[in-house]
C-alpha cells in the first residue's frame, strides 16, 4: 500500500484480522507537533525562525562564503518547513495518502542534504525525527481499522517512541545552536536581537525538560540563566534611557514582564517539586 516507506517506521500488519471490523474514534496519540509547542515561549516568539547563521561573527571565513551559506542552507530549511506545512494541510483535510506521500518525499529530501550541510545538520536530523514521527501518525489512521489489538499496541509503542526520540532530538538542536550562538563568549547584552535568540533558546530548553522530559533541575538550571540575562538586560537599557522617552520605558517595562514571567515559571517549578518556600521567595520577588 505504501510505497516507498521507509522500514525504520512501517507497521508489522502480516497478523490482520480476518473481518478487519477494529475501530478507533479520535488520534489516541494527541499532538506531534512537539517542536511547535515547545517553541513557541511568551516574549520570544518572534526569535522561532531565527538561526545562529543569523548572528554569525566567523573571522576565518569571508564575508561572501558566509553569505552563501547562510543563503543556501536555511533556504533548505526554510522550503523543508513550507513542505512539512502543506503535509499537514493534507492531513487535516483527511487526504491521508497525499499527506504521506508528501512527507516521504520530505524524508528522502532531508536524506539527502544529511552531510552536506554542516551548520545545518543537526536541524536536519530534528526536521528527520518530526517527518518519521508523522509518517506514523498517517500510517494508523491509514490501517487502524485492520489492526489486531497486538497491533494496535505496536502502533502505539512506535508512536511514542518516536515523539521521544524528537523530543531528544529537539533538545540536542536548540544546546547545539545555543553552544554555536556563543561561541565561548559571554553575550553582548547591547546586540538585542542576539540576546533575544538567545533567551528564546533557553527558554524553550527550559519547557522542554519541565514539560516533557520532567528533568526539573535541567529545567531551572536554563531558567535561571534567562533570568541571568533578563536582568542583565533591563540594568543596561536602564542605564542606557535614563530620563528616555515614552517608548523606551515602554520597552524597559515589557524587560520587567519578562523578568517577572521567569520568576514565576522557577516558582512553579519549585512548587511541583515541593519546595514551597522557594516557590513563595519566588513568586513574591515578582
């Protein structure tokens, strides 16, 4: 029935009963869209499609070739995002084969630029894990209805092993961009649109390992850098619009929103894991 599927996320259905009468009502495996939901922080939203290629300050390379890469390989990512989009437009409009044929394609394209593009690569390989996760997804609603139970619950153990290999996945993108945007250095809180990257990747690291890996020492350890910055930042835009403008207090207050976000995202952390007091000190420090 599918031609071209890859093994690596093909369904076993030699076992298929012999009415193939199984019904499912609704998606027993809610949403895939796990880099989506994880992206997407409070204040730093318009930072999702940026990239460290975006702020990159290599003096070993000329100005010319870093253009071309920069041109060329999130041109990639970009037309891999749009492909992924209309796949799931396909889906949601219930033409399930058109969904999965446009996602293998997807996957042999994302196949095929592996390797060659290195500053990329690690997206590539998230982008990789999101297109198999989906492929499954399409492929039960495809056969769910001549599944066998032994079947169904193999379908559903793929499923969710494969939202947590992109949940891994995910988490090792956003380190890598992180480790890539500072390379070593300490971050110029005066390059604003820097900063603001880079606390969108801490924030979503910090979402990531509160919300779906439960790690929550990882998860305050990320927050607490954002914190780190947050401050940082509002102490020098103070210093620096002093007796400002309407405007710049406007953009002083909303650094205020943020800092007061974070706190109370720690304090939450702190309460789930039964440190009250800590919760409290945090939350009224907002």
């Amino acid at each position: 029935m599918f031609s071209g599927s890859r093994s690596a996320t093909s369904f076993s259905t030699s076992k298929q009963s012999s009415s193939c009468t199984w019904t499912e009502t609704g998606d027993t495996f809610g949403s895939i869209d796990l880099i989506e939901d994880q992206s997407k922080d409070e204040g730093y939203e318009d930072y999702e499609d940026c990239s460290f290629l975006d702020f990159w300050d290599d003096e070993r390379i000329e100005d010319e070739t870093k253009q071309k890469i920069l041109t060329s390989e999130k041109s990639l990512i970009l037309e891999i995002k749009s492909l992924i989009a209309k796949a799931r437009r396909s889906y949601h409009r219930r033409s399930y084969q058109d969904a999965l044929d446009q996602q293998l394609h997807i996957l042999d394209l994302i196949y095929s630029a592996l390797s060659n593009n290195e500053f990329i690569d690690v997206q590539l390989r998230m982008q990789e894990a999101m297109v198999e996760c989906e492929i499954l997804k399409i492929k039960y609603v495809l056969l769910k209805e001549c599944f066998t139970i032994d079947e169904r619950r193999l379908a559903h153990d793929k499923t969710q092993n494969s939202k947590l290999n992109l949940v891994n996945k995910s988490v090792i993108y956003y380190q890598d961009e992180l480790l890539r945007l500072s390379n070593g250095r300490n971050v110029d809180v005066s390059n604003l649109d820097k900063v603001g990257y880079t606390l969108y990747l801490l924030h979503t690291l910090a979402k990531i390992h509160n919300k779906k890996l439960a790690r929550y020492s990882h998860a305050l350890d990320y927050y607490n850098k954002a914190l780190e910055l947050e401050i940082e930042v509002l102490a020098f835009l103070e210093a620096r619009y002093e007796g400002g403008n309407e405007d710049r207090m406007r953009e002083i207050q909303i650094w205020n929103m943020n800092i007061r976000a974070t706190r109370e995202k720690i304090g939450m952390i702190h309460y789930i894991t039964g440190r009250f007091s800590l919760a409290m000190k945090r939350t009224s420090a907002s």
